[in-house]
C-alpha cells in the first residue's frame, strides 16, 4: 500500500502456515525489492508484534531493514528501510552467491564479500 506521495509503502505478506520454511518470505521480499527500484518506490516500512511473528521479523532483520519501538503502541515495532540501500545490499549478495560464497544480505559489507 502506497503512504505517500514521496513513495513510502507499507510491506504487509502471508503464507499458508503448511509452507513454513521454504523461502517464499525471502522470495516474495525479493520480488518487493525489485518492484520497488522498478516502480520508483523509495521506502518500505512495516509494523509487526514486538514478540510474536519471529520469522517475518528475521525476514525484515536478514534484508538490512532498521527496527525501533512504535511509540503508539509498545506491543509492536516497526520496521523500515530504504528501497535504494535493499537494492544494493541485494545486488552484493547476487554478486557473492555467484562467487559462490554463503551469504546473508544484512552481513555483506559495503567493501565486498565476507
């Protein structure tokens, strides 16, 4: 859902809970961050339980998103990033997992590879 005329959209998606674990969260993050550098977005955010929901948390901390307390509500955080800084860091995991090297998208380092 798009927030504003300056491009921020909420990032809201679901699984069916019998396909845990198969990568369709990281796939369809993906897909986001594509769409996103394609589409012209520049900031994605969402808003989640601060102890429930571990693995759309992970997801969101995996892909380099930075996470801070709602103030309206100390039950939930919210997440936010940058659609340009996921595009980079998407693109040096791309070039890493070519290089064949294991790698988590938030772990890349500016310079290169770990």
């Amino acid at each position: 859902f798009r927030i504003d005329a300056a491009g921020t959209y909420e990032v809201s998606f679901s699984r069916r809970s019998d396909l845990r674990g198969q990568g369709i969260g990281t796939h369809l993050m993906q897909m986001l961050i594509d769409w996103g550098a394609i589409g012209g977005a520049q900031r994605y955010y969402a808003t989640t339980y601060r102890n429930e929901n571990p693995r759309m948390r992970a997801l969101f901390d995996r892909f380099g998103f930075a996470v801070k307390a709602d103030p309206d509500d100390p039950r939930t955080v919210i997440y936010s990033a940058a659609v340009a800084d996921l595009v980079q860091a998407s693109e040096r995991a791309v070039a890493c997992r070519q290089r064949a090297v294991p790698v988590v998208v938030a772990q890349v380092a500016d310079a290169g590879c770990p």
